[in-house]
C-alpha cells in the first residue's frame, strides 16, 4: 500500500492486481484505474507524485507508471512507461520511489547475493 496526496495505490499480489484511488472532494476514495497481469505483480508498491511503482517478483520485474489524465477531464489514467528487470532471485519484491529516484530489491537466493537498484528517472 502506498499513499501520496490524494492518491492511494494498493496491491494485491494473490489476484496480480494493482488498484489506483483517488480521494474525492467529500473525502470518500474512488478506485480510478487498475492493471492485472501474471506473477506476483503487485507484490510491493510505491507512489510518489505523478509516478508509481509495482514491483512483481515471480517476473523479476518493477513496473513504472506515470499518472496522466483520461482525455475527458474525469478520473485519472496511469500509463505504463517503463519496465526494469534482474536475474536476481526475487527482484521486484521491495520498490520504493522519492523524487526522481526508485528502488527495487530482491532477496537472492540459494549462494546469490540479495540486491537493491537505484534508478534514477529521466524526464
């Protein structure tokens, strides 16, 4: 779960899917978007500003997306912009993002180290 304003991300990685909320002017949360896909998407999320990150750790994969608008002046639309992946055991399971940065870890496994990558995104 990740929350930033009035912008709520939470993921479910039983069903691989990830639910955006928006909180309305009568302080009620109204899912606006959602993404399913297959592994463990959704394992770990993080929101920051116009960005989010899911991570999925059956893929070794962390998912960025970046937070536009549905062309109707309604709800907000979150559009895939870029996908990081790793051979490491487990990459995807912890994400986090601040700023312009996002970080993905993965626990290793067997004699494999554990990793952590920082990424900084380009505008």
């Amino acid at each position: 779960v990740g929350i930033y304003g009035n912008y709520a991300i939470v993921g479910d990685d039983t069903t691989n899917t990830v639910y955006w909320y928006q909180r309305q002017n009568d302080g009620t949360w109204v899912e606006t978007h959602q993404v399913t896909k297959g592994g463990r998407f959704g394992i770990s999320v993080g929101i920051y500003g116009n960005y989010a990150i899911v991570g999925d750790s059956t893929n070794k994969k962390a998912y960025l997306y970046k937070r536009g608008r549905d062309g109707n002046g309604g709800e907000s639309l979150w559009e895939e912009v870029r996908v990081v992946e790793s051979s490491v055991t487990d990459f995807g399971r912890s994400v986090g993002i601040y700023g312009i940065y996002t970080i993905v870890g993965g626990t290793g496994g067997g004699s494999e180290q554990g990793i952590s990558n920082i990424y900084q995104m380009k505008y």
